[in-house]
C-alpha cells in the first residue's frame, strides 16, 4: 500500500511518500524541491541527499534534489524582454559575466495543498502563488500560480508542474530542473562505473558570458560520448554542455544512467515541452552531476531565433511540463 506522512525534516515540513518499492521526499517548504528518491529494493539513491540542516539546501537549492527553476539559466545584464515589456531582474551574477543566474521560485515556501495515497500509490500535490507579496514582483510585476503535483509508484516519481499566468501581461515561460543525480547513484559502487546515455541533436555553442553565440556544431567526438554511452558523468570537468533535445528509438526524451558492474540503471524521461539539455558537474569532483532539461534555450526571451524554444502566455493560460524517474534493468 502506498502512504504519505507530514514529518519534519532537519527543521523544515516535507512530505514522506512510499508507494511501488520507492520513497520519496518533498520539501515543499523548500521549493517543492524532491530532496529525495531512492528505489528501496534496489538500493539506489536518485538524488544528491545527505541528511544534513535544511538550511544548507535553502541556501544553494540548485545543487541538491529535484529543484524546480523558473525563469532558469543565465540572462544577459539581467534583462527579460517579451512582446509588451522589458524586466531588470538583480544581477547576481557578477562582471565579466553580469546576469541573473537561475530566478526565484526554487527558493521559495510553497503551499502544500494534499496529499495521500491509494492502492500502491501515493502522490503530493503543492503550489506558490507569485504576487505583490514576493519581493521580486517590484523588478517583475507578472502575478502567476505553479501548481505541483508528484505521484510516487511501481512506475517510480512522476513529476508535473503547470504555470498559469494571472496576469494582463505577457509572461515570459521558460523552465527547467537543476536535477542533481547522486554519484554513485547504486549503494556500494564507484563513480568510474557509472555512464549515461542520451540522444542529441546539434551543440549550441556558448560565449565567454555563457550565452548563447548562435552558433551551432554537428556532434563532435567528445559529445558522441553522451550518446554512444562511454561517458562517465563525473570525475572530469562537465560544463554547460548545451544540446538540442533528440528522441530516442522508441520516441523519448531521456537520460539512461548505469552502472557498469552491477547492470543497475535509471531512466530519466521528460516531455515534449522541453527543448534542451544541459549537463553540468560542478567541476566533476563533488559526487553529483546535472542533466538539467530546459524548456527554452538559456536568455530565450532575448534570442531572435527560430528554435529558441521561447514561451509567452496570456492571461489564464497554462503551461505544463512533465517528467518521469524510474529504476531500469
């Protein structure tokens, strides 16, 4: 049977789901970030977790979890341009680079709305609304609503988020997750055995900023190893590799990681609505890497480019993306 329970987590609320052979973890007070996802049976850590002080996590929530980013990446002298407005978000990321790295609602105390379970499933549904009351409204006046729902099952942790905007203005839409995979992710292993595997389209090619050039490259030996499955994801330095999100034989975006010894492995499938993918490592030295899906190229809303995967929606309207997390054999 699944169940969920409202426990305290290291000083903050989360919610505790066990549905399927899996548990899971939503600190929904941090973000609604997944702080946790382990497969019981299998003894697999999805996630960078160490049961340490909340504090650190809500300080530097791009780094642990399943942190929610909106609006993520990069954004030139923290500039938001869309069709009826232009917003100066903080630079908090200083010159030569000088932008406003990875927004605000990660960082936020979200609602917890339900949660409980059925049969052998469990799910938590939460929500943040973005109004006068946040303190970045004054640089960025669009009221929306996130609305999260997780479900936890034998199929592993579905994860949706929709905004909609409650707005007369245009909103900008452009998401992501700073999915940070543990290292090793099986109990037991060592981080030279771990590889991952994905489809790639074409590298976007990034400047001295980390923006967006425009230039685009055919697949080059070394990014042939994400696709081929040589490539470990750690121990050498992964840094904004950016590339066009392409489908694999059987018709999905995903990530496939395995450990060589064991034969254990996790697949990670997203929606349609995400574009790209972007791996990251911090240095490759920290037990922990990145495969973050975004759903518009970094600076989209600046870019005049065709396939920026750029996203306005008026008043009322939603946007959805989904993703899927489950041990493979």
């Amino acid at each position: 049977m699944g169940k969920t329970k409202i426990t305290d987590w290291n000083g903050t609320r989360v919610v505790e789901m066990q549905a399927g052979g899996y548990t899971a973890t939503v600190a929904f007070e941090l973000g609604s970030n997944v702080i946790r996802l382990h497969d019981d049976e299998h003894g697999i850590e999805f996630f960078r977790y160490k049961d340490q002080d909340s504090e650190v996590i809500r300080q530097s929530a791009e780094v642990w979890g399943l942190p929610t980013l909106y609006l993520p990446n990069r954004f030139r002298d923290g500039i938001v341009k869309t069709s009826d407005g232009e917003y100066q978000l903080p630079v908090n990321i200083p010159p030569p680079e000088n932008t406003h790295l990875h927004g605000f609602l990660h960082k936020r105390v979200h609602n917890l709305v339900a949660h409980g379970a059925a049969a052998d499933e469990a799910f938590v549904k939460t929500s943040y609304v973005f109004d006068e009351n946040d303190e970045m409204f004054g640089c960025f006046p669009i009221a929306f609503t996130a609305e999260y729902t997780f479900k936890l099952s034998k199929n592993g942790l579905d994860y949706k988020v929709a905004l909609t905007n409650n707005s007369d203005k245009a909103m900008p839409v452009s998401m992501a997750t700073h999915t940070a995979m543990n290292s090793p992710f099986v109990e037991g292993a060592e981080e030279k055995d771990q590889t991952i595997t994905v489809n790639l389209g074409k590298k976007c090619l990034l400047d001295d900023r980390n923006l967006p050039s425009l230039e685009f490259a055919e697949l080059s030996d070394y990014d042939k190893e994400y696709v081929n499955g040589t490539k470990t994801p750690t121990l050498s330095i992964i840094n904004n590799d950016m590339y066009y999100i392409e489908k694999n034989a059987a018709g999905e975006n995903a990530v496939v990681l395995k450990d060589k010894k064991s034969g254990k492995g996790i697949k990670y499938t997203v929606g349609d609505t995400y574009k790209f993918w972007i791996f990251w490592n911090d240095n490759g030295d920290k037990g922990y890497f990145c495969p973050e899906p975004m759903t518009g190229m970094i600076d989209c809303p600046n870019i005049s480019h065709p396939d920026s995967g750029y996203v306005e929606i008026k008043k009322d309207e939603k946007f959805t993306v989904t993703q899927n997390f489950k041990t493979v054999k």
